[in-house]
C-alpha cells in the first residue's frame, strides 16, 4: 500500500531500497487508477464517444442541411422523397373522401395507405444529422474506442495521479518549501480540468469549424475516426497545459527567476504572447479575441497570487528579524 502523504518526513533517512519500495507501492496504485478508470470509460465508451463526436456533429449540421458532402446529398434526398410523400398524402386523402366516387373498399384501402404515409413522413421529418467520424479499418473501431477511453481515463485518474507523486516528493521538500509546493500541487488539477472545459467548449468547436468550412464547396470531407480523436485531444491536453501559466508564474517568482514587478512591467509582451498562442489555433477573429482574452486573465491571476505570496512571505521573514529582539 502507498506512503500516505505526511508520513515520511523531511529529516528521515531511508535507504536506496526503501525510496524504490515506496516508488514501486505508489505506482502500483498509480495503475489501479488508471485501470478502474479506464474500466469505467470503456463501460460508457457509448457516452465518451458522443462527447467527442459532439463539435463534429454540431459544426457540420448546416452543411448537411446545405446539401453538402455525402450525408447532405442523402438529406437532399430525403426530403425530397418528404415532399413527394405530403403530395401523395394529399392525393390519397382526397381519394378517400366519401365524396370522391371511389368504392368503399377502395376507400378503406386508401386509408390504410394515409396511414402508412403518415409514418413514413414522420419518419422522412426527422431533422439533419451532422457528421460522424468515419473509420476505414476493420480494427478501427474497437481501437479508436480504446483510445478514447485511455484518454478519458487518464484524464479522471490525473488528480489521484498528482496525489501520489507529491506524496513521493513531499519528503524531499523543507517545511518552508512544503509551503510553496502545496498550493502548486493542489492547483495543477484544478486548472487542467478548467483548460480541458476551455479547449472543449471554445476552442475546438471553433476549429472544427473552421477547418470543416474551409474551401467546403471544393471537396467532399469524410474526417477519420483516428486523427480526428487525436486533433481534439491534442487541443484539450494543449488547452489543459496553457492553464497552467498560474503555477508556473507561481513557481518562477518563488524560485527568483522573476519577480511580480518585472511580469507588471512587462504585460504587453504577455498579452502579445497570449494573441500569438490563440493565432496559432485554427479559428476566426471571434474565435482569436475569445481564446485570447481567457489566456491574458490567466496570466494577471498568476501575477496576482505571484504578489500576494510575495508580500506575504516579506511579512513573515520580518516578523521573524523581528522576533529575537522583542
């Protein structure tokens, strides 16, 4: 079973062995983790999947509805076989009027006919689908499933994961260090999982959007299960990395590379490199002034706490020059 956190302290001494006992203990809970996460996932692979298959669908729908690419020639079909059915539901409810001189056993049949027409315009009603990705292997599938859940799953045991390597590296750490480390480890979570939300959210239905409508009219886009799994995870893992300018301003001011002051002198170059970030992901003007502005918040909440723990940590070591000669 793994060290709990706490355990080990910071003036204990443990032989070569005992660091590689701990190590093996964590990262065997490390991989139950994953493996119970990665069963949950593949258990509801079904909902994981719409998850993903979801800015797809949603960014392609009008094009279906245009008539464009394979799935909108089909709902160009569609609706047209609709309007023929409505054309002949008119037909033949007007041949089933009693007033219509037809027999009454061709009456009955007719209505019976109205009423099959009747379903099968409920059915040719049904409203456009976007597209889905498409697979051209016979493993495709069952492997692009996997990689899915993987994916999801690593992403659910990330805090548990974090956990146990603070847990290993805590002992290493000195109290006033330790300070410093908490905050930084408890934060790294929270703000991948806000990045990750960010990245689904904004960023990848608008590059799906914009790539799917990018010279449209000149091709036929089937988009593959494989590299279309691996583009959105590629933008949510970026987007979960990029939220992390806090900890890593945090982390550069505490270790003295930089100061608050230096980073407030100097906001212009951070908000250039916020709009170089967002340039560089596909996407319109809209799309850049909401990925940018998101990216330079971040940067001044990480200047802000970056402030906050250096006039604090200022406070303490003058109440501690203080302290002796009271």
């Amino acid at each position: 079973m793994a060290v709990a956190v706490g355990r080990i302290g910071h003036e204990d001494r443990l032989s070569f062995v005992d660091h590689l006992e701990e190590l093996r203990s964590r990262l065997i809970v490390c991989l139950l983790a994953v493996a119970i996460a990665f069963g949950f996932c593949f258990w509801q692979n079904h909902a994981l999947l719409q998850i993903v298959n979801a800015p797809l669908a949603h960014q392609t729908q009008k094009q279906v509805q245009a008539g464009e690419g394979p799935l909108g020639a089909t709902y160009a079909v569609q609706q047209n076989t609709r309007a023929l059915a409505l054309e002949l539901q008119a037909a033949v409810s007007a041949l089933a009027h009693p007033g219509s001189g037809a027999t009454p056993a061709a009456r009955a049949t007719l209505r019976s006919v109205g009423a099959r027409l009747d379903g099968d315009i409920s059915r040719l009603s049904a409203p456009a689908r976007g597209n889905k990705p498409v697979t051209l292997g016979i493993g495709e599938p069952f492997a692009t499933t996997i990689a899915v859940s993987l994916m999801f799953a690593m992403i659910l045991a990330l805090p548990l994961l974090l956990y146990e390597l603070y847990g290993f590296l805590l002992p290493a750490f000195s109290p006033s260090q330790r300070r410093i480390a908490t905050p930084l480890t408890l934060a790294i979570p929270v703000l991948f999982a806000v990045g990750v939300l960010f990245g689904y959210f904004v960023v990848l239905p608008a590059a799906v959007r914009f790539l799917e409508n990018f010279n449209s009219g000149q091709f036929d886009v089937l988009v593959q299960a494989s590299q279309y799994y691996r583009f959105a995870a590629t933008i949510l893992v970026a987007m979960g990395l990029v939220f992390q300018v806090p900890v890593g301003i945090l982390a550069a001011t505490r270790a003295g590379i930089v100061t608050p002051r230096q980073l407030r002198h100097n906001r212009r170059y951070a908000l250039l490199a916020c709009a170089a970030v967002a340039a560089f992901l596909p996407g319109d003007i809209v799309t850049l002034a909401l990925e940018t502005v998101p990216l330079y918040l971040l940067f001044e909440f990480g200047v802000l706490v970056a402030s906050v723990a250096e006039r604090h940590e200022r406070r303490r070591g003058t109440l501690t020059a203080d302290g002796p000669g009271e």
